[in-house]
C-alpha cells in the first residue's frame, strides 16, 4: 500500500525539485503566494553548486564583452534590491581593477564600467573611480608595474546561507521543505504528478525541476525529453592566509583573455576564483585539479609581490555550473543567462525546467518560473513580492549591521566582538533566537570551538535543516577553515546524538 507523504494527506499544489538556490527561490516566491510547496532536496541545502560560488552579487562586468546587455542589466538591478532583502549576508564590496598593458584598453574598459554604472539603475552604490595604484593601498601588495587602475562596486554575499534563508522563508510561509529526500521516480497520474522521493510518495498538481546539474537527469527519471543542452562548466577556487590588509577585492585580467578575482574570506583568508573548465567527470565528487590550482596560483602570482604557491592554498571548492549550451567554443564564453521549459497542455500536469541561471539573479529566475507555471496552476497569480519582503533576520536598513552586533553585545555582554559580528551576520535579526535568555557562555551549553555553542548548532539542526558537522562548518556557517580535526569530530558526535534524539527540521 502506498504511502502518502505524512505532513499532507492530500496533494500539494507544486513540488519543487533541488534545493539549491533557484529552487529555494521557487519554492519561497509560490509559497508567498498561497500555494501549497513541498521542497525536495537530495541531499542538503545548498549543497551542489549554490556554495561554490566566487560569493559574489554582481553584473557581470566581462559579460559585456560577449554582448549579454540584457543579462547584465538584469543582475545589476538585482544587487540593490538583494541588499535591501538581505543586509545580513549581503554587503558592498569595492572591486580594484588594474590596467594591464597590452590587453584591453583602458578607454574600453572605462565604456564597459560607464555602462556598469548607468544601466542597471544604481542609487546607493559608488561609481567608478579612476586611481593611481601607488597613492592608494589597494596598491601596496601589487607589483610596482601596475600603475593605474578602476574601482568599480559589487556586492559579497555568503552564498550557502542565501539559500537557507529562502528556504526559512519557504517553511515560514508554509511550504514543506525535505532534505536527504532524493527523487527515485517521477510520474504523471491524470492531472497530478506521482513522485516517490525519500520513502515516501508524494503528488503534486504540477512540478518544477530545480535541479541544476542534474536537471536533465530529473527529466530522464520522469522520462520527458529537454529541448536544450546542457553545458556543465567547473569553476575551482583556491583559499590562502590574507594577502593584504585593506577591505578592497581585484578583478585582474590574464594573458589569455580570462580573467579571476581575488577577494578578503573571513578576515584571515584570501579567496581567488575562478576558473572555467568542461566539466565530464559526474557530479558525485567535484575537486580542483591540480591543474587549476596551478593557474590560479600562477594568476595571483602575476599580480601580487607575495608569490602565490600550490603550498599556500588552506582550502580549496569546486562547483559545476549547469549552463545552457549555446554553442561556445569557450567555456568561460558559454552565456550565464537562464531558460524556463514549461511542458504543453497535452501533455498533462505541468512540469517546468530550469536550465541555467547564476546566483545574482536566481529571485528574478525565481519569479519568471512561478508566474510561467501560474498560466497552468492558477493559485500562483498573485502579486509579486519577493522584491521587498526582507529575509529572515534581514528586518533592518542597509549598512546598519553595527547597530545589530552592538544589540547582541549589550545584550549578552559574554560575547566576544568576533563573535557578535558573525552572528549578526549570519541571523541578523534572529540572533536573539540563539541565545535566548543566555546570561553567559556557559548556559549556551558546549563550546564546540571558535564561538559556536551547542545553543547555535541546536538551532542550526531544528530550524535550518542542518544534519552534520559538514554542514554547520562549510555551509550554515564559515568556520569549517578554523576547526581542528578533534573539534570536528566532537561536533559530528554531538549531532549524530542530537539527530538520534530526532531533533532536527
């Protein structure tokens, strides 16, 4: 006898495949709107490609070059208004642009940061900036021979947790939201779909497949056919001890037309990224090789006075991005743009496909997908929202996060200043929640290391879906880069009792 998913003896009006950002995306925007969501993750949130990323909420400024006008536009208008959603985990970021002598000229590219600025209706971000690199201190850990430069302005943003977020929302609004749930069949049953996903079965009036690299993989086990292909492009990052001292990231150009950033990570560290590589290799372990390695090291190398080797990389990440295949014969020129597949009429109960799509611009994507698959499923006809309605924990201006650690450190004067600033950065406004009535570090129960207290990781394990130490220390959180293999395995066996006690979302 079959069994019918415990939460909704009936069917759900929409089922959301993938659990990374798009689908989160998704599943909040329908959610938000009346329907009823379920939200089918294989794995955990977040935990393909949407924490891979070089971290970035921005425009795309080397898309110009390939004449994505409208893709550019489009993720420039997004940096504002995710600021003002999420002003936690989202923040400006001043990007240094060095002129390197006998690649683009500087004429072409002060056109393409002139268009930066004045298409994508920026208010509060600053313009572009001429500078000469050996009056300001974005030069001092450069090489003499870079001269002059740009400084033009983006957005960081810590990726895994824009998706954690979406999905609080999602289950705030009511939607069900299920990981290690993978979908093992996939099946139209009249108007409805039949999916068996963790054990259970599941229907739904109509599905959307989030999948991301996998996306054509879902359509296989639903046996549907995609219109397009899809081009799976790796991009690799290497993390080393800080390079410089200042606030400020580069975008540098190489040689070979490609280009990569070098970013502050976590006040110790340095991200550099990315490179673009054809990716055959599957989806189950997705690793830098040495080769990128190398040629980001080598990178960084061309540009820093400090020479970057292999030996200096901490940590290194990699994610496959599930392009649409538009022919390119680079990877690195292979469009970032996003395509929505909505199944016909004929065909019975809805199915839409996302293919492509990048972080900055996945509440748009998002949005696209609910008012297509609304033509069919008439519950999502409501008004748009997402645009304004903050995140969790993001209920308060943008640039006023000192005012959110200053609250918790009066608060719960305990707390170091590092402290305070990650959580306010990571809940924002929710912090409180951690920490409850906490009159000192001890009534937070263990201290796993590094600021992080069994009351933080009881509420990551009830609230934000997290299972493991994996998850806390790469993707709910940062800290996995400061956490001994002792510390590690501590945690790990706390969760593993914590999740046995079945105190988990």
């Amino acid at each position: 006898m079959e069994q019918v998913a415990s939460t909704d003896p009936g069917t759900f009006d929409l089922a959301v495949i993938g659990g990374g950002i798009n689908g989160c995306g998704i599943a909040r925007d329908a959610a938000g709107r009346g329907a009823s969501v379920v939200l089918l993750e294989a794995r955990d949130l977040a935990s393909g490609t949407s924490s891979a990323s070089t971290k970035l909420i921005h425009g795309g400024l080397r898309y110009l070059e390939h004449y994505e006008f409208a893709l550019v536009r489009e993720s420039l208008s997004e940096r504002e208004r995710l600021w003002r959603i999420a002003p936690h985990i989202v923040w400006p970021l001043r990007f240094v642009l060095p002129h390197v002598k006998g690649l683009r000229p500087r004429w072409l590219v002060r056109l393409g940061l002139f268009l930066y600025d004045h298409i994508g209706g920026r208010k509060l971000l600053p313009a572009t900036q001429d500078i000469a690199l050996a009056r300001h201190v974005a030069g001092e850990p450069l090489k003499p021979e870079f001269a002059r430069a740009f400084v033009y302005s983006d957005c960081w943003v810590d990726d895994a947790r824009l998706v954690v977020l979406n999905a609080r929302d999602a289950a705030d609004r009511g939607a069900d939201v299920r990981t290690h749930c993978p979908v093992t069949a996939l099946s139209r049953e009249g108007d409805h779909w039949r999916i068996e996903a963790g054990g259970d079965i599941i229907r739904a009036r109509a599905v959307i497949n989030a999948a991301g690299p996998a996306v054509l993989d879902l359509l296989a086990i639903g046996h549907q056919r995609a219109s397009r292909a899809v081009r799976l492009v790796r991009g690799s990052h290497i993390v080393v001890r800080k390079l410089f001292e200042h606030d400020f990231a580069y975008f540098f150009q190489l040689p070979d037309g490609r280009i990569f950033f070098a970013i502050p990570y976590e006040d110790d560290f340095t991200l550099i990224g990315t490179t673009d590589a054809d990716h055959k290799a599957g989806l189950d372990a997705i690793e830098a090789s040495a080769e990128e390695i190398a040629y980001l090291c080598d990178g960084a190398s061309r540009f820093f006075r400090q020479q970057v080797t292999p030996d200096d990389v901490v940590w290194t990440y990699s994610g496959v991005r599930p392009l649409v295949d538009d022919g390119s014969g680079r990877p690195e020129a292979a469009t970032r743009g996003y395509f929505l597949e909505l199944s016909e009429p004929p065909e019975g109960a809805p199915l839409l496909s996302v293919f492509g799509g990048k972080i900055t611009t996945y509440r748009q994507l998002a949005q696209h997908a609910v008012e297509d698959m609304a033509a069919r499923l008439p519950v999502l006809a409501g008004e748009r929202w997402t645009d304004t309605a903050p995140l969790p924990g993001g209920d308060f201006p943008v640039g006023a996060i000192a005012p959110v650690r200053d609250a918790l450190l009066a608060r719960y004067p305990f707390l170091e200043s590092r402290w305070a600033t990650r959580l306010a950065h990571a809940y924002g406004t929710r912090a409180e929640r951690i920490l409850g009535n906490a009159a000192s570090l001890a009534e937070c129960g263990e201290h796993f290391g590094h600021g992080l207290t069994q009351a933080e990781v009881s509420y990551l394990m009830t609230s934000e879906w997290a299972t493991s130490a994996s998850d806390i220390l790469w993707r709910r959180t940062k800290l996995g880069l400061r956490f001994s293999p002792s510390q590690v395995a501590a945690l790990d066996q706390f969760c593993t009792t914590f999740a046995s006690q079945g105190n988990t979302a």
